[in-house]
C-alpha cells in the first residue's frame, strides 16, 4: 500500500522536539521537497495503543494538552461543546478511523470552544467519509489517506505540508482530495494532493478521483487560499467555485502535474486538465477563484493558464 510509513525507533520523545520546523502559525517554513511518505508521519515510534478516540483525547488532556507516539483506533471526535478539547495536540500519532466516517472529526459544525486542535507528524488513515474533517483544526506534516475524501474543510482550517493521496471509493461515492462547501479562513500550502482513487479500494482501483480540489454545493461563505502545493490528478486536478456569490479563492505558486498515474506511469483515463470553474466573475463583477500565473506545470515551470 503506497504511502505508509513505518515509524523508527529515535531518541527524541517527538511532539515538542523538532517541531520548531513547523515554525508557527501565520510563519511557516517554506518546504523544498514536495511533501510524500518519507517526510510525513509519525517520525518516531508507537509506544502506547489507545482503542478509542475518547481514549486518546483523555489521555492527551491528562498530559496538558499533548498526546505523543500513540496509535490510536477510532475517530478522534473533538467537540465544541467541550472546552477541555481546545487547544489538544497529538504529535507523532497514528489515527485509524477504520470504517467510520472520520478519522479526525474536528470540531464539527461549531467549531473550537477555546484554541483549535493541532495534528503534528501524524498519519490519519480510514475512513468512509473524509479522513479529516476540519473545523478550527491544523493539520501539520501528517500523511493522510485511504478516506473517500481526504480532507474535509471548514473555519480556520489550516493544512500544510501534508501528503493527501490514495483515496477510498465506494459505489456512489464522489472522492476527492480536498473539499470545500462552506468555511472562512482556510489555507492550504505547501502540500501534495495526489487525487487518485487508491489500487485497493472496492470501487475503481486507480482511476482518477473527482478532483484534488472540489468546490462546490456551497451552504455559506468560503474564503480560501491555496499557497505553493504540488497538485496533480482529479478529473480537473483544482475545481474552482465559477461565478458563485460567496466563495473568494486564491491560487497562488501552485505545481500541476499532467495527469500521469502514480500506479502505472501512464496518462490516466479520465483526467480532463489541471483546471475548470477559475476567473470567473459573480454578479457583481467580483473576481470570485483568483488564479494567476503563477501557477505552473511542474514539468517546465510554464504558466497553466498559458497551457
């Protein structure tokens, strides 16, 4: 199974060690190697097993906050109605949602009562919906995989220098590797979305899932920023919004790739271009998925809006 990684042993504890290069938020580093399997994940070995999420973020909440080397079977729910999971960090864990619907399940639909919760050097794996739903949650170097969409965004969500790949699909299922339908203050940057269904889902093996980026069926305002990824697969590899209303994206530096399969090597059925729904105007006039040229193809570093 492409991109799972399995922890060494290393002196360090992880969690606070080494992460100064993650720098802070709003003041990341720049990443230099396109993000994969060797450079996400847990870094060092699994030394406790929890059997639940609940588990787990009790564990963390007697730790003042930080749950470290754990693998951890079972969504990880955070709830807004509990402001002791404010501010948790899990570093160095391996969260398996098995056949829940999240893995990560952040906050949903109200958001942190308090500090938004940090995935550090984690690899969050299975799930039937999205590996990660986020509200109010960062997800930093982790490697994230085998849900039926990746990531699920909403507010304050932030989501940088993580490798999304290796979808899930069910029949009737619409995969992508990230998706947006409401949410302000979002970013993602400096990432690897790789939006290709995986070689050992049920359904599809292999094909192109529906689109690294997926906006789409909006149910409130977004504001979106897309800042240095390494982008490649998906029908269109980044789906912007048209001329929807209350959506603003910006697409700033991003890398494309053509649509070649990590599986096989080939150009892969099903793979339409880099791009559909950008620079399109609202009824305002407003310039509603703001892509520029500073978006090029990873191969010669030419412009994608210049082909």
């Amino acid at each position: 199974m492409r991109g799972v990684v399995v922890p060494s042993d290393g002196s360090s504890t992880g969690g606070g060690a080494g992460d100064a290069d993650l720098g802070s938020y709003g003041n990341r580093p720049a990443v230099l190697v396109a993000p994969d399997a060797s450079n996400t994940g847990p870094r060092y070995s699994i030394t406790q097993v929890f059997s639940s999420g609940n588990e787990a973020i009790s564990a963390a909440q007697a730790n003042g906050g930080l749950l470290e080397r754990a693998q951890i079977n079972g969504t990880v729910q955070l709830r807004d109605n509990d402001p002791n999971h404010a501010g948790l960090v899990f570093s160095d864990c391996v969260i398996d949602g098995g056949a829940a619907s999240y893995a990560v399940n952040g906050f949903a639909f109200g958001g942190s009562p308090g500090a938004p919760a940090e995935f550090r050097w984690c690899e969050i794996r299975n799930a039937n919906s999205a590996t990660a739903l986020t509200f109010d949650t960062r997800l930093l170097r982790c490697n994230i995989h085998h849900g039926v969409d990746g990531v699920k965004t909403f507010d304050n969500s932030e989501v940088y220098a993580c490798y999304i790949h290796d979808l899930k699909k069910f029949a009737g299922s619409h995969v992508d590797g990230i998706q947006v339908v409401s949410g302000t203050n979002i970013i993602v940057h400096w990432s690897t979305i790789e939006a290709w269904v995986a070689e050992d889902a049920t359904q599809d093996p292999g094909s192109v899932a529906s689109g690294g980026l997926q906006s789409g069926s909006f149910n409130g305002d977004v504001y979106m920023e897309l800042y240095d990824n390494w982008v490649d697969g998906g029908g269109y590899t980044l789906r912007g919004a048209g001329g929807s209303e209350e959506v603003t994206q910006i697409f700033r530096r991003n890398k494309h790739g053509r649509g070649i399969s990590p599986y096989t090597g080939e150009l892969t059925n099903g793979w339409f271009g880099p791009i559909s729904g950008m620079n399109e105007l609202d009824d305002t006039s407003r310039l509603v998925s703001d892509y520029d040229d500073s978006n090029v193809w990873l191969d010669d570093g030419m412009p994608v809006n210049g082909g």
